[in-house]
C-alpha cells in the first residue's frame, strides 16, 4: 500500500506540473485558436535560463529571470512570426510553430550539449518522510507551487480586464474587436503566460529525483500535449483534469511496470498517449472541450 501512495504522490505531483504546461497550450488556443507545437522549446528555454543565471543571482532570482525570458520569447514569436505570417488558416501557423520549435530546440541542444544542468533548488535530494510513505520534497514543492499558480492564473483569467478579453475573443472574436477588444494585444498576452507557465514547469521537471536539465527535456515537456488534448484544447479545467490524469496513469504504469510486462516494456512511456487516444475515441472533442455543431 505504501509503494501505491507513494506512486499516487508522485503521480498528482507530475500531474501539477503538466497541467501547468497544459495550461500553456490552452491559453494559446482560446487566444488565437492555434495549436502551439513550440511550446517545449518554451519551457527548455525557461531551464536554460535558470540553469546559467543561478551561480550568479541566485536561485530565486534566477528563476524570475528564466519565468521573465520565457515570457518574453513568447511574446516575441507572437509579434515577429504568428501575427505577421500572411495566412489565414490556423493549421498553417501551427506547422510554423513546428519551425518555430525545430530552431529554437536546435540552437539551444548545441547550447547544452551533453551536459546535464543543475537548477540550484533549495530543496535539493531532501526526501520528506509521511508515515510509511517517503515523498521528495520536490514532490510537494511542485504540486504547491503549481496550485498557488494556476490558482493565481485562473483568478486572473476570470477577474482581470486581460481575462474577460481573452474570454471574450475565445467566445466570438470578430464581435470581441467591435466591442474595443484588441485581439493583438490579447495575442501577445496569452503567448507571453504560456511562456510564463512553460518556465515554472521547467523547473519542477528537471529537480530531484531526475538529475537536471538536459537537451532531452523537451521530449519529456510534450507529455503535457495528451494532457491538453484530453482535457479539451479549449478548456482550462481540462488542460488541470487531463494533467492530473496523465500524471497519475504514467506514475501507476510506471511504478508497477514488472506487473505489466506482459504487455511489453516502455508502457509507461506511452501509457499518456494510450489513455489520450481511448479518451478522443470516445469524446472527440477531449473531456471537457467543447462540442462543435454544424448543420446538416
């Protein structure tokens, strides 16, 4: 029992952390209804950054830099390739996001090399003892972390004067401009948070147990896609459910692999993208996403 706990833990734990990447897929969509594939490379920044500032400012500092840079690039891709690519079909600029990501990715892997990068966490390889149960203290520094955010986000999204235009352009957008919206600015802003988003979560996925920050980090960011997906692209209660879900189903498949091996080895690795492809059979538009009606 204590080894299921201690895989459940961790399981809600990584799922905070997904979500929140999740989030950052979500934000982007209901803002501009673009699918962002250059998201990971979002999030490799924001560790990049973290890992080189911390020797020098230390590590609260670095990780407001690294949240800050993230941000900023966000924003800066925005403005210089999505807002002034010269199409109109949504799934254009999503295989411009492809690009977008297979450069940024490139120059920073050449940057990283074959080294593993350490973040300069105060928290470190402490392991906090619950009963039976042994959780690292990374664990519970991500899932309080993550809820202090994405509490502080979803505040925002429904209080703010930014939130109520980016419901608004997510709910009609031609009729959110008539009314004063600027869906440029809105744009901008959603991109910039994702980017926001991607660099806190870098951080709680390359801490202790796993051993930093490496070029293959991105591979591991983007099991937060069926998370998006599952939940439904345009609803961010189900970017924080299907991140929960993902979670808890790679932790469970993971930690009970033996058990499992007569349906190969790796389940754990694809076990997200399984339960993303049983969920859309299902429910095409993702748990909680949105049902588009057409008339026939």
């Amino acid at each position: 029992m204590s080894t299921f706990i201690e895989l459940l833990v961790g399981g809600i734990s990584v799922g905070a952390v997904y979500a929140l990447i999740a989030l950052g897929f979500v934000v982007i969509f209901k803002a501009t209804e673009v699918v962002n594939f250059a998201h990971a490379s979002l999030l490799l920044v924001g560790g990049f950054v973290i890992a080189k500032t911390h020797p020098l400012v230390g590590f609260w500092a670095a990780l407001l830099l690294g949240v800050a840079g993230a941000a900023a690039l966000g924003a800066l891709i925005e403005f210089a390739v999505i807002r002034r690519a010269n199409v109109l079909s949504h799934s254009v600029l999503a295989i411009v996001t492809i690009g977008v990501d297979l450069i940024l990715v490139t120059e920073l892997t050449r940057q990283i090399g074959t080294e593993v990068l350490a973040l300069g966490d105060p928290w470190g390889s402490d392991v906090l003892q619950l009963g039976s149960v042994n959780v690292p203290a990374t664990r519970i520094a991500a899932l309080v972390a993550a809820a202090v955010v994405i509490t502080a986000f979803l505040l925002a999204f429904k209080y703010t004067s930014w939130g109520v235009a980016m419901r608004a352009t997510a709910e009609d957008s031609e009729t959110a401009a008539l009314m004063g919206v600027r869906r440029g600015r809105v744009s901008m802003g959603a991109w910039a948070v994702a980017g926001a988003l991607a660099a806190v979560a870098a951080l709680f996925m390359c801490v202790f147990p796993t051993p930093g920050l490496d070029r293959n980090v991105t591979a591991v960011a983007m099991k937060a896609f069926p998370a998006a997906i599952l939940g439904g692209l345009d609803s961010t209660g189900g970017a924080l459910a299907g991140g929960f879900i993902i979670g808890i189903t790679e932790s469970l498949v993971g930690g009970y692999q033996e058990e499992l091996s007569f349906l190969g080895r790796g389940l754990g690795d694809v076990a997200p993208f399984l339960v993303m492809v049983i969920v859309l059979l299902i429910r095409p538009a993702g748990l909680f996403g949105t049902k588009e009606l057409a008339r026939v």
